[in-house]
C-alpha cells in the first residue's frame, strides 16, 4: 500500500520531497536496494540540496557493499550540509569499517531517531528518515506508513523538549534585576574587547540563523508530509483512510506550531477541513479571508467556494467571473473547479462551463502571460485535466453531450488526482 501511495504521489506531484524520498525508503525497506538507489540518484540531480536523498543513498550503498562510493557521497554531502549531524556521524562510522552493512543501516536508523529528539535540532530531515517507514519483509508484504505513536506528547511539551535553547537564550540575554550588571561595567566589557565582542555576537548570529533554517526546514518536511497524506486520503477508505487525513491533520498542526502564520500550513488545515468537517470549512475559510486579512491569497477563496459546493450550494457565474478578474494568474484553476462545480449539479450549466474550460486549455496565450514563475505550474495542471478529465475527447471542436458524459465518467475515477493538483497548485505562491 505504501508504495502505490508514494508512486501516485510521485508521478502527479513530482517536485514534491517527501514524496521522492518516501517511495525510494519504502523500496529499501522491501530490500529492492538498486531501485531504491535508482529512485534517490534521481531525486538527487531533481534536487541536488535534499539532504535527504543523499544520505538515503549512502545508506542503499552501504546495503549493496559499495562502502567506497557511499563514502565519497557522504562527504560531499557533509561538505554541502556541515550541519546535518546524521550524515557527520555516519561517515564517521563508515570509515572505520568497523560494522558490517546491516549493522551500519541500523546505526543509521538510531542516529535519525536521536537527532529528531535532540533538544537542538528541530529535525532537518524528518522528510522521510528510516524510522518513518515500519519494517516489512523481503518478500514485499504490505506495508503502511507509520503514524504517530501513542501517548506521544502534546505539542507544547514537545516544542519545549526541541526548543530549549530560546528559553535559555532569554534568560542569558534578560538576567535578573540582582545579576544584571551596571551599565558601566556593560560598556567597559563590550568595549575593553570588541573585537572579541563582535566575534561573539557574530558567532551567535550565525548559530540563530542555523537554528532558524533547521526550523524552516523541518516546517517544509511536515507541510510535504500532509499533501501526500491528504492526496493518500483522498484515494483510500476505511480506517485507512481515517488514518491518513489524521496523518495529514498532525503534520500541518505541528508546521503551524513552529510558524503559526504560515499560509501553505493554513490552506493544508482548511483543505482537510473541506473532507474531514465540510460543515465548518466555509466557516474557517471565511474567518481566513476576513478576520487573517487573507482575502488576496487564492487558496482562501476558492477553499470557501469549495466548501459551499459540497453543502450543495450554487455559485452563480458572477462569483467565477469576479474570481478570474481578481486572479488574473489562477485562471486555469478558477475555470476549470466552475466546470467541476457544473459537473457536481448538473443542472444545465455544465457543458458551458466545460466548453469554457475546454477552450482555456487550448489558449497557449494564457500561459504565455503568465509570470515565469508560474508557467510549468500552469502548463502541469493543464497536462493532468487534459489526460485525465479530458481522457477520450478531442480539444478541437465543441463539446457534445455524449462528450460531456464521457468527462464525468473521467472525473469520477479520478476526481482524488485533480483535486489534490487544485490544492497544491493554490499552496504555491508568487
């Protein structure tokens, strides 16, 4: 099961980390180390700075017996990342050729899981470290991801446990009223060294902007994390897929933790809300866009149209229209959820709004200008609603009825994939 997720995931949201690095660990734990070593090798030229994967691929090496090559990939790893303590420490026990290969794949599993509870290190890489994936026989029985464990910690206690140095940090730069020193004795120490002074307060600088990247970065693993779960979730049933929109639910609290204003964090929790409790989510998405002052951000909008849907609402043509004309860089995605709107009423306003989508997708002006920046993304969605809404029917001519019938039948099988396109392509921002 958890390979199926992580390839759907792959091949519909390939610029996704957690997604590459996830299928290439499930694939190691199935002791499939040469696809696995295949899958990080080209996860690493998509993405040379992901730790991760390089990492990942020193440990499938060392699994193949290539101890040599996984050393060379290890220090330039090091040399690129001198942070990342895992990868230090376990070049260090590969030179010593010490262990034997499983032994050294197992000291690595033990490195990963202490250096995502080290008190001062918000863990970098917790994309998708082995302690992530639950073991699973060679012979490739199904596995599934792992959740959180029981009785784990509430959110306060482990932002307390990970982040100790801030409340140590204020207390060495607010001393007490009986420890503060005058501020005579202040300037003279500040200015008796100040070369010393300044290299000091140079030193701390750089160890808070570390600290602030190892927070950045362990926020962006957790918000990759939820996307591929709510895309999972949207594709499963049962308790599985209870299992999954929790897995998804815990990854954006805990990336709203670290950076409560983050907008792809808050879009991820309202997107979960349209599945998990539709009849909150116009609630939570109005509150965003008037109260968070979010009304600018496009996501927030079409979430609360969305959600109005799914209560069964329709949005008349004028609401679309003042969409596309407020965001004039989203119109692909604006048109095409009025022609998923017309789809889901069926009330004779959907084969003009799916002829309004059709003739979108054949302007290759509106992609033209469109800034830089957002033209693969356009062109990306335009591919997945053409082979999978439009699967069968040709762009050229007008839409006929039998048609329309045919994209219905397409957007019921594959309504999950372009839904999760529409909720990551509204979480990228300029």
């Amino acid at each position: 099961m958890a390979e199926l997720v992580f390839r759907e995931a792959k091949e519909h949201f390939p610029d996704n980390k957690v997604c590459r690095n996830g299928l290439a660990e499930v694939l190691k734990v199935q002791r499939r180390y040469e696809e696995a070593e295949a899958e990080y090798r080209e996860t690493k030229e998509h993405s040379p700075d992901n730790v991760v994967c390089r990492t990942g691929l020193a440990v499938v090496l060392v699994l193949q017996g290539k101890r040599d090559e996984s050393i060379r990939e290890l220090e330039e790893t090091v040399h690129k990342f001198p942070n990342d303590k895992a990868a230090r420490e376990f070049l260090e026990k590969v030179k010593a050729r010490e262990m034997d290969a499983a032994a050294l794949a197992s000291a690595y599993e033990a490195m990963s899981e202490e250096a995502e509870e080290a008190s001062l290190t918000p863990q970098t890489d917790k994309e998708f470290r082995p302690s992530t994936v639950e073991s699973a026989e060679p012979d490739g029985a199904e596995q599934e991801v792992a959740l959180p464990a029981e009785g784990a910690r509430p959110e306060e206690e482990k932002a307390e446990a990970v982040s100790p140095v801030f409340s140590e940090a204020k207390e060495e730069v607010a001393p007490s009223a009986e420890e503060a020193p005058p501020e005579e004795e202040k300037i003279e120490a500040v200015s008796a060294e100040p070369a010393e002074a300044e290299g000091e307060i140079a030193s701390a600088s750089k160890e808070a902007r570390s600290v602030d990247e190892e927070i950045d970065l362990a926020v962006e693993a957790d918000l990759g994390l939820a996307a591929v779960y709510r895309f999972a979730a949207l594709r499963a049933e049962g308790t599985t897929q209870t299992r999954y929109w929790q897995t998804a639910e815990e990854a954006s609290e805990r990336a709203l933790t670290a950076d409560p204003g983050n907008l792809y964090a808050l879009l991820g929790r309202g997107f979960g809300m349209l599945h998990t409790a539709p009849e909150d989510a116009e609630g939570y998405f109005t509150h965003q866009i008037e109260e968070g002052k979010r009304e600018h951000v496009a996501g927030f909008q079409l979430g609360r149209v969305q959600a109005r849907m799914r209560r069964g609402e329709t949005v008349p043509a004028e609401t679309w229209e003042a969409l596309r004309e407020t965001f004039e860089n989203q119109r692909t995605l604006i048109t095409l959820e009025e022609a998923r709107h017309g789809l889901h009423h069926r009330n004779g306003i959907t084969q003009p709004a799916l002829e309004e989508l059709r003739k979108h997708l054949r302007s290759e002006h509106a992609v033209e200008i469109l800034p830089r920046s957002l033209q693969n993304l356009d062109k990306w969605v335009r591919e997945i609603v053409k082979t999978r809404m439009f699967a069968g029917v040709g762009l050229a001519r007008p839409l006929t009825e039998k048609e329309v019938a045919v994209i219905a039948e397409n957007v019921e099988q594959h309504g999950a994939i372009v839904q999760g396109v529409v909720e990551h392509s509204l979480s990228v921002f300029e």
